[in-house]
C-alpha cells in the first residue's frame, strides 16, 4: 500500500522505488505526510513482527515481539482493560505494563488483540488509499494529490 501512495503521486512508476525496503517506503511516505508518525511508528511494529514470523523456523512470534506490537499499536488505538478481580479500568500503552497483564493465564487474550489491531490497521490504511487511482490501470489519473496527506480529525 505505501508503494501504491507513492507511485499514484509521483505520476509514473519509478524503477528505484521497486528496489527501496519497506522502511526507506514508509519514511518517503511518511515525510509526504500520507502518513502521520502514529501510523508509521504502527506499520514498522507490522514489518516487524511480519520479518519475525517471515524468518523463524516455528513461525511463531515471542512473546515480547506480540506485547512490543501492542504498544506500538496503543499510539493509534489506546488499550484499556477491566481485569476480573478489579473493576477499575487500566490504560496499557507501555510494554511493561502489557507484560506484566498478558503474561500466563491472558497471553491468548493477547492474541486476540493482535488480530483486531491489525483489522483496524487495515482499514486505516484503505481509507488512505480510498480513491487514489491505480496508476497500472490506463486511462486512470494520477495528477497529485492522489493520496491527501494525513489530517487528525
């Protein structure tokens, strides 16, 4: 997708943008303002996390890789969690504090916020490319902006 933001803003696909890594994508991307610093710091947890599984023979994540992703994800979507033997809520967006509450019995628990951080991940990222042409399909525009820079609202 950032590759995508790219190309539909430059007007042409360029042969070095084909070669560049994620990160160098998501710093250009960043620095367009396509993306504001939550988002990207979120998307480098997903490289991450993704090289993680992409390169270990088990293909399973630690589970400090799993609770460093959830902080990185808490930046756009704050955690808050009622724990059963305490009816008071707790804000978790500092990776000891996801830790220490994951940890044993709600390390499945974990996973499952995971999986839901990674959903409202996506849709972030498709309302940001909502509308942008698809610079491979002729007769489609790709003057600029395509993909407006990112505005809090």
């Amino acid at each position: 997708m950032l590759e995508y933001m790219l190309v539909a803003n430059a007007g042409k696909p360029t042969k070095s943008l084909g070669r560049a890594g994620f990160a160098k994508k998501l710093s250009l991307c960043e620095a367009a303002g396509f993306v504001d610093a939550p988002l990207a710091t979120t998307l480098g947890a997903v490289n991450r996390l993704r090289n993680e599984l992409a390169h270990r023979l088990d293909n399973k994540p630690t589970t400090d890789s799993i609770f460093r992703f959830i902080e990185a994800m808490s930046v756009m979507h704050p955690l808050q969690v009622v724990p059963p033997e305490d009816p008071v809520p707790v804000k978790l967006h500092m990776f000891e504090q996801i830790s220490q509450y994951f940890r044993g019995d709600r390390l499945e628990e974990s996973e499952g916020i995971v999986f839901t951080s990674l959903m409202l991940l996506r849709a972030k990222m498709l309302v940001l490319v909502e509308g942008t042409p698809n610079p491979s399909v002729k007769g489609t525009s790709c003057g600029k902006p395509q993909v407006a820079p990112y505005v809090e609202s």
